[in-house]
C-alpha cells in the first residue's frame, strides 16, 4: 500500500537521497512506501552508474548485468553499489470505469478496467447530504486510498455525481493528463433515508415582559425536552431526505402510546400535564431509519393571586394580572367596597389596568372572585356556581380537587 507519494520529477533522478553515483534517466517520479523506493518511469526504465562499470544485482542477489555503467532493466527490484531499489514503467488502467450500488448501510463502487497486481491510488469525490439546522444541503465530500475492484463510501441519500481519479499525483509528476471518470446517481438508484426531527410551537399572545405565564416556550422555540406550560400546539417535522417515502409517528404520554400519524408533518395540542415521547420513523420499500425522538414535559397547573398593584404609568405591575400556568378556563370579577361589578375578564394573559369607564378607579382595596380550571383538572370537572361572589363569608376556596381554583381576597389598589 502506498502510504506517502513525493512527487518530484526527475530528469535525471538518484536512486537514494544519500548517494549520488547511481541515477535514472528521463522522467521519473520516487514513490517512498515506509523503507522502500521505488522509481516509476513515464517510459522506457533507464538507470545510469555515475562512478563508471559496476555490477548490477536483481534483489534475490544473482547478477543481472556486469561491467556496465547503464542498464535497461524491466520492473523489479535491483541492488547496485550497496544500494536496493526498485524501478516500474507507468502504465495506465485501460477502460477504467465503475457502476454504484446503493443500499441501506452504505454505498458501494464496483470498479471496472486492467487494474492489475501494480498498485494505484484513487481520490472520489461526490456530495453527501449534512443537516444544518433548517434543511438537507449538498456537502463536498472526498475519499482516498488504494484502488480496488470495490470502494465501499457511506450510504449517499440524495443525488449525486460521483467523480473518480486514480494515480493524481503520480500523474501529475510525470507530465500526464488526468485519469478520471464520472457517473451520476440518480434519485430513483437511492435506497438509504434519513430524517431529521425538529418542532415548533405554535405563537400565543402573552405578557410582552414574559412574567405572567411560566415556563411557556414562545414562537420559534425547538423543544428540547423541558417542562412547559399547557395546552400547547406543537408542530413536528420530521425533515426526510429525498427517497422517503412513508412516515409513522406515535405520540406517547409515559408508555401509552395516544396518537398515530403517518404523515410528514403533524400538529397536536398537548393540555393534560405529564411527560410525553414524540417518535417519528421514516422508511420506503427497501429502507428504514431509526427512529428519532423528542420529548415533551407538560407541567401541572398553577394559578396565583397578588394583593397589591400600582397602575401610576411607570410600567412596572400597572395592571392587575394573576400569575398562571397550563389553564384551560379563567374567569375573573373585581368589586368594589359597595360590591359593584367594576371589571370582568376570561384571559388569564390580560387583567384590570385600574380605570373604570376610562377614568382612575380610587385607591383603596377591591374584592376579587377568581374560577379557573388547570388542564389537569378532571375532563368533566366544573367549579362551584359561575355567579359573581363578592361576599368573602360566601367565597368557596376549596382546591381539594386538582386543577379546580375557586379564589376570592381582597387587591390593593395604590398609585
């Protein structure tokens, strides 16, 4: 095997660095292989004895030419003034060409021409689809080594031409045009997929200072695992290189698998809490790859109530907002000491900015009454009466049963 090529040509070339009194003659190119040398000569071998006649030695030890100070030797192996090398004449691989076979594991190059016993060196070169965050692009890719009747690449997933070289440097050296052949892989010869799962949640109004709803990814955001607030809609992609053909993704909230979808992208709204596993798999008629997988925690829900807020225009808690988490249901009524209805709402992302018909409520303390439902709550599950409740020896602050909130208290409202 050709381990390390000096291309040098040699007009007039010596046959070891430290001695000088043996040369070849015309081009020639060394090949250095770990202690061995060996010249390769564009045409005829031609090897000169600088200190006159001498004995010339095949490498078994029996003379090959005496008294002589040049010689015309075949390929082989010499040995001459204490000195062993070894001399070729270049000869190319006649009819050189290669088919490609593809499959699953890996892609396959059957290489065709006289390649013979004399070593050859190839370099490829071709494309191989890389992942880069938001989509499958082209990457140049190269692959050397010695040639063989078959070069076994990694699996190819998308088009392709493949361009093969072979003796570049020796080549080169020796004033040669390149060798090199090329086919392209179609799409319809591709067997191996690939994919790529990535997910997106879906956008949701909320607070522009991000205080009001915990732990709730936003617009753009890749899940990666962690615990976030419900319901929440996700998108998942599975991004399949060019010959998928079939996609199967289960949905599964801790070993139950809930959902079956067999198409490239799907949406679900994940409202219960507990830890879910989004698994996509995509195959075609000869190929399947291994799944991938994302996972997705949905936290329990939370609902809690300040006692005070200052809605004096310097943008810090000017408005009266509850602090939530994975709600399904919010209703909220605001009295006044005379328990008049000032305010009502039903988002938990919004709230009371202190003004009653456009003008500045009065400070001082006002009565809330709060029902809310937890997407943990109990499907059939309802609070106690959804009649306004101001009377705080009336209020029904029972949360003995998860995801029911039924709260009232007093707000304070300063400037």
């Amino acid at each position: 095997m050709i381990k390390r090529l000096l291309t040098i040509v040699f007009t007039l070339c010596v046959v070891v660095s430290y001695a000088s009194d043996i040369e070849c003659v015309g081009t020639a190119t060394q090949v250095i292989n770990g202690e061995d040398t060996t010249f390769i000569f564009r045409d005829e071998i031609h090897l000169r004895s600088n200190v006159g006649d001498i004995n010339w030695y095949k490498s078994d030890g029996t003379i090959y030419a005496s008294n002589t100070d040049e010689i015309y030797p075949d390929d082989g192996c010499y040995k001459a003034n204490g000195h062993t090398f070894c001399v070729q004449q270049y000869k190319g691989i006649d009819d050189l060409n290669f088919t490609v076979e593809t499959s699953c594991d890996n892609t396959v190059l059957h290489v065709t021409g006289d390649i013979g016993s004399r070593a050859h060196t190839y370099s490829l070169s071709y494309n191989a689809l890389a992942w880069n965050t938001e989509t499958w692009a082209d990457s140049a890719a190269t692959l050397t080594g010695d040639l063989t009747p078959s070069i076994v690449l990694p699996p190819l997933y998308g088009p392709t031409p493949i361009r093969l070289c072979y003796d570049a440097e020796v080549r080169n050296a020796l004033g040669l045009d390149s060798a090199c052949v090329e086919v392209l892989l179609p799409i319809d010869s591709i067997k191996a997929v690939k994919m790529e799962l990535t997910s997106l949640v879906s956008a949701r109004e909320d607070d522009p200072n991000g205080n009001n709803e915990r732990n709730r990814p936003t617009s753009q955001t890749l899940i990666q695992g962690s615990e976030y607030s419900g319901p929440l809609e996700i998108a998942f992609y599975s991004n399949p290189t060019p010959a998928v053909l079939y996609y199967k993704w289960s949905i599964y909230k801790s070993t139950e698998c809930i959902v079956h979808r067999h198409d490239p992208t799907i949406r679900y709204t994940f409202s219960e809490p507990g830890a879910y596993r989004v698994v996509c798999q995509v195959n075609n008629n000869d190929c399947t790859s291994d799944s991938s997988e994302v996972a997705v925690q949905i936290a329990e829900s939370y609902l809690a109530v300040p006692n005070v807020f200052t809605p004096n225009g310097d943008g810090h808690n000017d408005e009266f907002r509850v602090a939530y988490r994975s709600l399904r249901e919010f209703r909220c009524w605001v009295y006044n000491r005379w328990g008049k209805l000032v305010y009502y709402w039903e988002d938990p992302a919004k709230g009371w900015d202190g003004t009653i018909n456009g003008r500045p409520a009065a400070e001082g303390a006002y009565y809330y009454v709060i029902r809310a439902l937890g997407t943990d709550a109990p499907k059939n599950a309802s609070y106690i009466g959804i009649k306004a409740i101001y009377n705080k020896k009336k209020k029904n602050a029972d949360e003995s049963v998860i995801g029911i909130y039924q709260m009232s208290g007093d707000i304070n409202l300063l400037r």
